[in-house]
C-alpha cells in the first residue's frame, strides 16, 4: 500500500468518524429538553456538518475508484 492510499483511507476514516459524531449531536439536540430553539439551532448546525462530511467522502470514494461513479456504488450496494 503506497503512502497516498494510507493517507486516502486515513482521511476517509476520520471523515466517517465526524459524520457519526454529527449524527450522533443531532440525535442529542433534538432529544434534548429546554431551551427548543437553541437545541433546533444546534441540531441543524450538526445535520450541516454530517451533510458536508457526507459530500467529502462520496469524493474521497469516487477519487479512489476513478472511472466508478457513485451511482454504480449506490447500485452495487443494492
């Protein structure tokens, strides 16, 4: 494994990491009783978070397979 592969998975990892954490924030604030506006605000910002990190990895995936687009993962998936 070159170190460019080691250092895609590594990124990728941690990418996958703070889409759990930013899924798990949300869960938190949107569960979480008091103050409902400021938890809606904290919920939206994580759900802002997993989306963008979501995006990073489709193309750090779709980088390490060139010529494979998401769709064929999607579909492969399936």
């Amino acid at each position: 494994m070159s170190d460019g592969t080691a250092h895609r998975g590594l990124r990728l990892a941690s990418v996958l990491s703070a889409i759990a954490q930013a899924e798990e924030d949300a869960r938190h604030h949107d569960l979480s009783p008091g103050n409902r506006d400021r938890h809606a605000e904290a919920a939206q910002r994580a759900d802002h978070c997993a989306e963008t990190s979501r995006l990073l990895a489709r193309r750090l995936i779709e980088d390490a397979f060139p010529g494979v687009s998401w769709a064929m993962i999607e579909r492969a998936a399936l």
